[in-house]
C-alpha cells in the first residue's frame, strides 16, 4: 500500500521526511533565514527531509552545508531548523540527516505502537501517552496495576509480529474515511490524517517516521514499569538499543558469577544467602559494640572525679564519630543518675561538643553547650538534659573542656544557693 498525501501545502516546507522516511541527503533552498526572540539562529527550506520535534518524537538533527543543525520545530506551521552559523549559498543547499539517530528514531517508534497494540490487544489496556527518550521509550498504560505475566506476554506478542516481518505502510485520509479503518483511538485532527498501518495488527494515526517492515524494528524489550499518577508507565527498548541494554545487563551478570563463584541460575539464591549472613553478622556486631560501649561507659564512672555528689565525666576524643559519642554519654547518665558527661571531639578544622547528665543533677545543658558553642562560632542544641553541637575547631579540645567545666560548676554553685 502506498502513501497518497492529500495535503496540499501552500507556502509551507515540502515534507521529504514523508515521502521517504529512508532519506539521508537532500537538496533544498533556503526561503527564510532569521533569528527567534531568543537569540537562536534558524532557517527555513523549501523542502526537508528533517523531522521536527512532535506527537513525542524527538526532531531529526544534522547539517546544512555542512553548518550543524541542532534542533528542528515546526513553529506555526514552519518547521524551524536551529543552526550553529549562517548558512551560504542560500540558493542550493545540501541537507545531511543524522541518519543513525534517525533510524533509532523509526525503530522506537515503530515499536511502540507494536506494544501499545499488544497490550490492547491482548488486555484492553490503552495508551494514553508516549515519550521517545534518550535511554528508554516510555508508554503510559490506562491501568493501576500491571502484573508481570501481563506484560511477558504482550511483549512476546510483539516480538511475534517483529519476526513475521509484516508491513508497515502510510495513508492519508480525512474524517470521513476514518470509519473504514479500525483505528486503536479517534485522531486529534479532524483533517489531513496520517495512518501508519502494521498490516493485519495495527491502524493508527500517527505523524511520525516508521520503517517500511516490522523486522526492522529489532527486538522489542521491556526494562520496568512503575506507578505515575493513577496509571503505570512502562520503559521498554527496541532494535539497537535492546541489544546493548541486554549486553550491559549480561555483563553485569557475568561479573556477578565471577564474584559469586556460581552459575547464572544461582546469583540470586546465592545474594539471599548472603545478605542473610551479613545481618547476622551486622547484628552480632551491634550487640558486642553496645557491650563494649558500656564497658567504657563503666570505665570513665569509675575513674570519674566527685564533687558535691556529682560525678563529673570528662573527656577529649580526636575524630570520634559523633553519633558514638552521644551513644556513649546517655548510656553513662543511664548507669549513674548523679552523672555530668563533658565530651569534646575535633574533626580537622570542626569542634563538636556533648554535654549531659544525670537525673540527680538539676541543671540545664541545653543552655551550657550553647554558651560553649558561642566561643567556636557553632550552632546547637537539645534538652536540659542532653545536648549537643558544633563548629570552628578555635580553641583546643582541653581548653574547651575547661570552658565547659567552669560552666557547668558555676551552674551548680548558683542553683545550690
């Protein structure tokens, strides 16, 4: 079946693209030269064979004269080509389509509406929208939930039609031919309607570039799918792209064996075995550092020095992780109700401070670890109980702890007045 274009185009660029989506070269004549409200440079042909961007495929790139183009969009009818510099002669120019980027373009293309009808098909599930993407073609199914085995076997119908190597051919109707056709969903024209067919499978309106035969289309792959909204996207691959997407994920695969030292049918068995041994062994080591944690906790009350029934606890550590610390001081005041925790730590140019205490000892540290912050132009806070923060590592870590020591008794000399 051959194309028969109805439309008419008076004063507009002569679409080549449609004539022959397998163009690479052409020859044209520039009609208008001209600089957008951005400042973007652009022209216009006579004839193209540069697909602009449109219907959720991304525009043809290449050059003119040899002047790179780098965006193509029909704007008002004129189909823009963004170039790098002005173009010369304006007469006769010769337009290069970056024809790898082009066929890819046909290959998704093509293989989304092979998947689209698939799914409709096979489960009723329309296409309510299309990206053609740098990675992944992505297709929004009118469904809230997909199952896997749902989507293996539209996938496999696909393929099926890939294989048998079928049609695919382009007509242009208007309105009232459109019942002579069983197109998928109604077109968004009302005229000069372009029908790519895939024969005995699929009708559907569509402005896009196609190759002639279902083959070419290459294997059709589906990555993922997730939930958008109330429907679920699905990201799926086709011809060259399917091939490396699938030779990335066996090397990945085949380096997952040599680490694993097993055959590919047990990589997973063999990571659930090992992530069961790793939790176990990260539970382990939680339980024997918070046994040692309290140890050290027992240590420093033991060789802490009392005053008026407070045993003050301090210490100076160097890139001890704050988190420990903390950990450390609450099981101290945990152990010993008549406990005050002074802690300093430095990290390179960072001071942290810990500042806690004991039920028994009625003073607020909130407000001392503050007042000590103000002296390294840090920020903090807490509780009256506990409290903590950091920054600029002014002064050393044992003329910090003296700073919050003097604090911390001038606080429990005024309160015991």
């Amino acid at each position: 079946m051959e194309e028969t274009n109805l439309y008419q185009e008076i004063k507009m660029t002569e679409k080549l693209f449609y004539k022959d989506a397998y163009l690479k070269t052409f020859t044209s004549s520039v009609i208008e030269q001209d600089v957008d409200e951005n400042g973007h440079r652009y022209v216009v042909l006579e004839k193209t064979a540069f697909y602009p961007t449109g219907g959720g495929q991304p525009c043809d790139i290449g050059a003119i004269n040899g002047v790179r183009v780098n965006n193509v969009e029909e704007i008002d009818g004129e189909i823009r080509h963004y170039v790098e510099n002005k173009i010369e002669p304006l007469n006769e120019i010769i337009g290069e389509i970056d024809w790898e980027r082009r066929f890819d373009h046909m290959q998704q293309h093509a293989g989304q509406h092979l998947l689209s009808a698939a799914f409709d098909e096979l489960f009723g599930m329309k296409t309510i929208a299309f990206h053609l993407g740098k990675e992944f073609v992505t297709i929004d199914l009118d469904v809230h939930e997909l199952l896997p085995e749902t989507s293996f076997e539209a996938e496999m119908l696909a393929n099926k039609i890939v294989f048998e190597n079928r049609s695919i051919n382009t007509r242009w109707i208007d309105r009232k031919e459109i019942a002579k056709f069983p197109l998928r969903k109604p077109p968004s024209v009302n005229d000069n309607i372009r029908l790519v067919i895939i024969d005995d499978f699929d009708y559907n309106a569509c402005g896009g570039t196609h190759p002639k035969q279902t083959g070419e289309v290459g294997p059709v792959k589906i990555i993922k799918w997730e939930r958008h909204k109330q429907h679920t996207r699905l990201y799926f691959v086709c011809g060259m792209r399917a091939v490396n997407v699938m030779h990335e994920k066996q090397m990945i695969l085949h380096e997952a064996c040599k680490v694993l030292t097993c055959g590919e049918q047990d990589v997973v068995s063999q990571l659930h075995r090992l992530l069961g041994t790793n939790n176990e062994l990260e539970k382990s080591l939680k339980e024997a550092t918070t046994q040692l944690m309290r140890f050290e906790a027992e240590k420093l009350i033991e060789q802490s020095l009392s005053r008026n029934h407070i045993k003050f606890i301090t210490s100076s550590f160097g890139g001890r992780e704050m988190k420990e610390l903390q950990t450390l001081a609450n099981q101290i005041v945990e152990l010993d109700d008549s406990a005050l925790v002074l802690f300093v730590t430095t990290t390179g140019e960072r001071m942290q401070l810990i500042g806690a205490r004991g039920k028994n000892v009625k003073i607020n540290m909130n407000e001392i670890v503050k007042q000590a912050l103000n002296k390294i132009e840090g920020k903090g806070g807490g509780s009256m109980k506990i409290a903590q923060g950091g920054g600029k590592a002014l002064l050393s870590n044992k003329e910090m702890l003296q700073y919050l020591l003097e604090l911390a008794e001038g606080k429990i000399i005024s309160i015991s007045k």
